[in-house]
C-alpha cells in the first residue's frame, strides 16, 4: 500500500511539473501553426505518442492539419515523463483480472478478459465522465453504482461502435455482456464533437480511445477538442500510441491541459488576427491616391511603410492643381508612426487640400496651416515641404516647414541639395515660413522625400544628405527611374521610418 502511494505522489509531481512545462513551451507566439507545433511536440514527449492538431478554419470547411509530430526516440534520459510515471504495474489486483495501474488510475480502456463475449474495439472516455484529477472516472449516468462496459456495435474490432473503460477497478470481467450504447447512438471515436447527451448545446467533446489503424489491436488513441469551457472547439488535437499501454487518467488530464491551453492562445492569436484586420482595412480607407497634376509636369512617387503589418503611417506626399498651369507639391511627415499618425496625416492632406485651392504662395499655405493646426491641440505636430512647379516659367517655388531640403537630378545623373531656409514644422504656431525660387533646366528631376529615405540609426543628418547626393543615375532617367533607383540604392525597403518620396519633372514641349 506505501509503495502504491509513493507511485502515485511521484504521478502526481510529474504530472505538475508537464503542466508547468505546457505553460512556457505552448503559446509562445501569436501565430496558430506556430502554438499548433508547440502543442503537438509537448504532448508527443510528455505523453509518448504521435501527436497530430487539426485546426476547423471555416463553417463547413474541411479541418486543416496544422502539425504532427511523433514520440521521442529513446535517449536514456534520466527524467520521467507522465506517461512513465503512470505506466501499469505488473503487479495483479488482488481478486484477479486486470493489472493495477502504477498511478493508481484506471488506465481508460482496459480490456475485458477473455471468455466475456465482448470484443473491445478500442477505448473511450466521455467528457463528461472522463478522468477526474485523481486519475478516477465518473459512473455512466444510469443511475447505477458502477458503469458497465459497453461491448463493440457489430462489425469486429474494427467497427464503429463504443467500448467504453469500466468505471472501477472491481468491475467483473463479464459486466460487457448484454451492455448496451447510452442514448444518442453510437458515437464514433474519431469524431470529439459527434453529438450526445450531457452538454447544454448537443455537442460533447469526447475523450476517445480506438484502434490507430485495422488489424492493430496494440493502438490506443485519444482525441481531444481544442476549447475553453464551453466555448466552440478550435480544432481537435488526437494522440496515437502503439504498444498496448492505455492512457492513464493522469495522461488525460495532462493532455486536456495541453489542449485548453493551446486552445486560449490560439482563441488571443485569432482575435489579434481580426483587430488587424479591420486595422488593415481602415488604413486603406486611409490611403488616397494623390491628386493629377497638369500634364505638363511628369510625376513618380513611392511609399514604404514601416513594419510588416502596417500600410500607412505618418508620411505622405500629395499633387494638387493650380491655375495657370502650375501644380503643387507636397509631402510631408507627422511624427509617430502607426495608425494614430496616419489619421494625423489624413486631417493635414484634407486641410491642404482646401487651402491650396485658394492659390496661395507655399509659404502663405505654411502659415495658414500653422495657425489653423495649432489650434487643435489634438493633431501632432508635422513636417512639410511644398513646391510650386511653373513648367512656363521653368521655375519651382519652395517652402519648408521643418523638412528636409528636396535634390534635385540633372539630364547627366548628378545630384544636387537645394538650399533653403526652414521654418518650425507645422503646429507650433510660431510662423516664419520664406519662400525660395529657384530654375528647373530640361531635364532635371526634382525629388522630394521624408527623413525615412535618409535617416539611418546613429548617422548624422548632413552625412546622410551628403550620401543622397553622391548617387549618379543613368543620364536622362525620369521620374520613375529615380524613385526606383534611390529607394533601391539607399536601402528604403529595409528602413526602420516610413518612406515616401515624390519626383516631378517638366515634360518636354512636342517639336511644332
């Protein structure tokens, strides 16, 4: 009797221990295969048996097989895993008949002994008579002291009907004999959410064991929901053993376990996946496209959001129309990133959208947009370059509020800075925006971008211009060729800031 409780004591040790391992080794990220492989490899090692989670992705769909793994091979390892730990002894009960569990559990599915006339097909273990933390299970409810075992529907060993485990170890050998299947109707083992009684929505997870393939009468198998309570399963999670050994209660229980706490991950990875989602698509409710300029005026423009999830940010770059032939440009950049910077960035378009209509010099539009920002004290504050382009004249208008300087590309591929004074970025309400007009000759290409493009971690901001501007491109590249090449050649798609970029160039007049 001493030796039997100090198996069950070190059952039970193991069994904490495996449960406190499940805690760190399932979940630890938010992506589905990724908790699916973690779930199929603790339960293949702690439980010694091949392990395979098939996930449900849509009402109606087929599951998908999201990760199988197998037993360990023997390693001669020093530590015990729960299915060790709970290995039957070889001792018999007392009164004859079946081994006695190490654990002190009644192993799930032990089969009659001979001359019972029933053939046990496999073994299974209703949820709501499954193993109870002491390794013990529940009588069927029929009222009676003790379950009886149900034989096998016709059919062999290999058939579809239930045998289920007796409820106690003193169950007699012949108690299969006339047993019958509880009310439902057979329920197949390899199907946990067949319906039956017991569960307030017809819909009971099963603990099922059965024959891992026909002609195998050595395999025992154990199929799982992947669920929380009474939410609705995930997924199944079975596991398959050869060898003879049922599934001790201990096991079940560790195998539940593993199986909730798979499921609560993948229920914050599946509700993570939707907020992104709708994330996803108000950013490209967001994401406008800029305005036509005149065709006169050639443009190209690019935008490289920061990180693998988002599709705008903080930077943007904008054309609008103005009179006489004459086109605006824009782009600029609120600080932060995410989706709080690009509702920021949305309201500045909106708003220079409707000053700029009013043709205004940029650095008019600057002040206008100033004083009218910083009286919001909701909107962050943001960097701005504008530049008025008069493909008649040949000339390009600027004004910066905080921004960087624009380069402007010659017909021969080099590059040049444009100097020119900058104003406080726009929200301080301080003012103090000049202009600069400078020529644009045939053939120049005028760039403008946003720090995203330059700024490198620990680099200071006048040796990142000055690398800009040591570029040389192929002669006469055009708007399109420069921003495929600068993004390129500076590294933009690996940048750690938002990108976006915006080349203008005056079209060439048609020979009369």
């Amino acid at each position: 009797m001493a030796e039997r409780e100090a198996e069950r004591e070190e059952a039970l040790l193991t069994r904490v221990r495996a449960m406190e391992q499940a805690v760190g080794e399932i979940g630890t990220t938010l992506d589905e295969t990724s908790t699916c492989r973690e779930l199929a490899a603790f339960a293949a090692r702690h439980l010694n048996a091949t392990t395979t989670v098939d996930l449900l992705t849509e009402p109606g769909a087929p599951p998908r097989r999201a990760a199988h793994a197998g037993p360990p091979e023997p390693s001669g390892h020093t530590g015990r895993t729960v299915a060790e730990a709970t290995a039957p002894a070889t001792a018999a009960e007392p009164g004859g008949g079946r081994p006695i569990v190490g654990s002190g559990a009644e192993a799930v599915g032990d089969r009659p002994e001979a001359g019972s006339g029933a053939e046990v097909a496999g073994d299974r273990l209703a949820a709501g008579s499954g193993a109870e933390p002491d390794g013990g299970t529940e009588a069927e409810p029929d009222g009676g002291a003790e379950a009886a075992p149900r034989a096998t529907a016709p059919g062999g060993p290999t058939g579809r009907g239930a045998s289920a485990a007796p409820a106690g170890p003193t169950a007699p050998g012949n108690a299969a004999e006339g047993a019958t299947t509880p009310a439902g109707g057979p329920r197949h083992p390899a199907d946990p959410f067949a319906p039956g009684p017991g569960g307030p929505t017809g819909r009971v997870p099963v603990l099922a064991g059965d024959l891992a393939a026909p002609g195998d009468p050595t395999a025992r198998r154990l199929s799982l929901p992947l669920s929380v309570h009474d939410e609705e399963p995930l997924g199944t999670v079975t596991l398959t053993r050869t060898g003879g050994t049922p599934f001790s209660g201990d096991e079940v229980a560790l195998a539940r376990h593993a199986a909730r706490l798979a499921a609560r991950h993948l229920g914050h990875a599946r509700r993570l996946a939707a907020a992104e989602d709708a994330a996803l698509h108000l950013q490209r409710a967001l994401v406008a496209e800029p305005g036509r300029p005149h065709p006169n005026l050639e443009i190209a423009g690019g935008y490289l959001p920061a990180g693998p999830r988002a599709l705008v940010g903080g930077d943007w770059f904008e054309t609008v129309r103005l009179h006489f032939g004459r086109s605006l440009l824009v782009v600029g950049d609120v600080m932060g990133h995410g989706l709080d910077a690009a509702v920021d960035m949305n309201a500045y378009r909106t708003a220079l959208r409707e000053v700029a209509a009013t043709d205004l010099p940029p650095h008019r539009v600057l002040r206008h947009l100033d004083s009218v920002v910083a009286e919001d004290g909701a909107r962050r504050p943001a960097t701005v370059l504008l530049v008025r382009v008069d493909p008649a004249r040949g000339t390009a208008t600027f004004a910066s509020a905080g921004h960087l300087p624009p380069v402007v590309f010659g017909a021969d591929g080099s590059a040049e800075v444009v100097d020119l004074p900058v104003g406080p970025p726009l929200g301080t309400g301080v003012g103090g925006y000049e202009p600069t007009t400078r020529p644009l000759r045939p053939g120049d290409t005028l760039l403008l971008f946003t720090d995203g493009l330059v700024e490198r971690r620990g680099e200071d901001i006048d040796d990142s211009l000055a690398r800009l501007a040591a570029l040389r491109l192929p002669r006469d590249s055009g708007p399109d060729r420069v921003v495929d090449e600068v993004l390129r050649r500076l590294g933009a798609h690996g940048a750690e800031d938002d990108v976006a970029v915006l080349a203008a160039r005056i079209r060439a007049r048609a020979p009369q």
